[in-house]
C-alpha cells in the first residue's frame, strides 16, 4: 500500500500534469485520469478517506452521474462494458478522487498549467489560421489538438481565467502585462477559430462577469455592456469566420425542415426527435448509449430519413433519452452541487471562476455532449477538483 502522504503527493503532480494537457491531448489526459485513480485505490487510507467523500455533495453527485450509465448497461438493449458512452462517463470517477486527494497547494500551479496548455493549442491555431500549415488530426479545423467543438470552450475558459489572474492576483506590473497578451490571444482564437458553442458559452459568460463585477455602478455596466457589443460587431463584420458561421447557423435554424444535412438544421431535428423518445420513456429512459438505435427505430416508424448519430448533440436531451428523469436529475445535481459550493465558499481571487465554469458548461451542453468529450471533461474535473472543494474537507 502507498503511504497516504506520497500518495497525495503523487496526485498533486499528476493533477498539474493533467491541467498542462487538457487542451493538447485526450492520450495524455487518459493517463493522468487513470494513474490518479489506481494511486487513490493503492493508498493506505482509502477506507478513511471513501468516508470522507460520501459528506461531499459534489462527490456524490458525479458518482451519481456515473451510476447511472452503469445501470443503463442492464437494460434490455445491454451490449456490455465496452459500450461507448459507458467508458466516457467513467473519467467523472476522478473528481470524487481529487476532491478529496487534494489541497490548497495545488490550485494555482494547476490553473497556470492550464493556461500553459492552453497558450500552446491558441498558437498552433494561429499557425493554421495563418497558412502555415493544416491541422493535423482534424482537417479542415483552425484547431490543431483537437476539433473546434472542444476548442472554442477551452479557449474560452483560457480567456476567463486569464482575466481573473489579472485582476485578482497577486501579481507583479510585469506579469500582468504578460497575462494581458495572453488574455487577448485567447480572446482573439475563439472568435478566429470556428466553434459557435465556445463563442456563445463566452459571451454570456462575459455578461454575466459584467454584472458581478460592476455590480451596483450601472454606469461601468453600461460601458462595459457597450465594449462587448462594439466588440462582437467588429467580429462580426471584420472576420469572415465568425460572420459566417453566425449567417449559417441563423438559416439552418429559420430553414431546418429543408435543411436537415446541415449542423443547425441537424441537431434540430434531433432534438425533436429525443423529445419523442423522452415522452416514450420518461422515468428511467432506453438505456446507456441507446439513442443512435432508439433514434432510427422512431425515424422508421415515421417515415423519416435515417439520421445515423450517436446522440442528439444536447447533453440535456442525451441524459433523458438514456435515463429518463432519474438521469436527468443525475446530471443536474452536479450543477446544484456546483453552485451550493461556490455560494458556500468564501469571496477570494477564485469567486467569479467557481460562477463561470459550471455556467459555460450549462450553456455550451445545450448544443453538444460536452461532458462526453475527454477535453472538455478534463477541464470540467480539473477546475470543479481545484475550487469547489467544500469548508469541511479539512486542507493541508
């Protein structure tokens, strides 16, 4: 058995490891993942510390979650442990883990590994948007490590947190001239790349930090209001991109009955699709990753053109269709979880990131399974471990 002290000490590295390749590598995040839960399982004080897991909310909501998925395998549709969505959900075993592995120590060499991780994926995206060369995973992308799905929201959050480091740290003129490059290459990439979830999720995000921060002087409000809409506009009519994507999104939607090969016009149908399928089963749903086949079935039975997709590109209407209310609810306490926590906890230079992760990722899961996607749960793991960490988890 490891001694609870190394082993603590083997996963406060790993976890700065792991915030160093959230935005670079779904290889390297596995890994981390895994060596953090067998080191967890190998350390002296496991007993002591499952007891100190089941008193945290959030710890029981992701097990929660993931249960869930584990009883989805046993409905009559089971196809076995090497269902799909079965193992993606399993990496949410890791924040019960950190939860509790980890201390204060750990938060600020973790956040500025991210931001790291996340300044080398910005740069090798501006080396595609500037010709130099293609991406090389994901053809067609103006991301290098990952698809545009997954990198707009890391960007995002690269932006915010590197925002927040300028104005709430401790830090020297010239590191926060440093950080302010930063902030604006991140700022730049989400809009310069093309993934309409992460500019959405960052917008609403900005609105909501306009708020909280100017809150009570609705003059700075209005201003900073303004700043954001001159600068979407600027975006909007100065980069082709963006425009673009905007332009096609807005048709798909208004035409989606026409256009049902398009990525608008697709995921509404899909939506009213999973919608049928939830009021077919609405308590315990079809089982895990039983959408594609439930999907086709409906399809069928209405004389519809097959759609082949593995889930409706709505984490929402994804957890309902698989596990009716009761999964519903499971995905959804991991957010109540979240916010009792952040309420809970004490105003420090983390406040306003413990309100913009979890309201990103409701905002963005509207449009895709983010919480089906390695990097993007990398990312919701690492930043709800670091900061969500109730009073009564004692720290080192």
């Amino acid at each position: 058995m490891i001694p609870t002290h190394y082993a603590k000490n083997a996963i406060h590295f790993l976890t700065i490891f792991l915030a160093f390749v959230t935005p670079l590598s779904i290889a390297l995040i596995n890994l981390s993942l895994a060596l953090i839960l067998i080191i967890f399982l190998l350390h002296r004080d496991l007993f002591a510390s499952l007891k100190i897991m089941v008193k945290n909310p959030l710890a029981i909501a992701a097990l929660a979650y993931v249960g869930v998925y584990v009883f989805g395998l046993f409905y009559p549709h089971y196809i076995g442990f090497t269902n799909p969505y079965f193992h993606e959900a399993l990496p949410l075993l890791a924040l019960p883990v950190l939860l509790v592995m980890l201390d204060n120590r750990t938060i600020k060499p973790a956040l500025i590994g991210y931001v790291a991780g996340a300044l080398i994926s910005a740069l090798f995206s501006y080396g595609i948007i500037l010709g130099y060369y293609e991406s090389y995973f994901y053809a067609g992308h103006l991301s290098y490590f990952t698809n545009r799905l997954d990198h707009a929201p890391q960007m995002a959050f690269a932006f915010i947190l590197t925002l927040t480091m300028v104005l709430f740290w401790s830090l020297s003129p010239l590191q926060k001239r440093l950080l302010v490059v930063l902030n604006l290459l991140f700022l730049f990439n989400v809009f310069l790349t093309d993934g309409r979830a992460g500019q959405i999720g960052f917008v609403l995000v900005m609105a909501l930090f306009l708020y909280w921060y100017f809150h009570g002087k609705p003059l700075h409000l209005l201003a900073g209001i303004t700043a954001l809409v001159l600068f979407l506009g600027t975006m909007y009519y100065a980069n082709n991109t963006f425009s673009s994507r905007i332009d096609e999104a807005v048709d798909e939607a208004i035409h989606y009955e026409e256009k049902l090969n398009t990525s608008a016009g697709l995921r509404i149908h899909m939506w009213i699709d999973s919608w049928r399928l939830f009021q077919a089963h609405p308590l315990l749903g079809t089982g895990t990753s039983s959408y594609g086949d439930e999907a086709i079935k409906l399809r069928q039975r209405l004389g519809k053109v097959m759609l082949n997709h593995a889930h409706p590109h709505n984490q929402y209407l994804f957890s309902a269709v698989q596990f009716g209310i009761v999964g519903l609810a499971a995905l959804l306490s991991l957010f109540v979880a979240l916010f009792w926590s952040a309420r809970r906890s004490p105003r420090d230079e983390y406040t306003f990131l413990r309100i913009a992760m979890p309201t990103m990722f409701m905002v963005i899961m509207l449009s895709d399974v983010y919480l089906s996607h390695t990097m993007t749960v990398a990312l919701f793991i690492l930043i709800a471990a670091l900061l969500y960490r109730p009073p009564y988890v004692k720290q080192s």
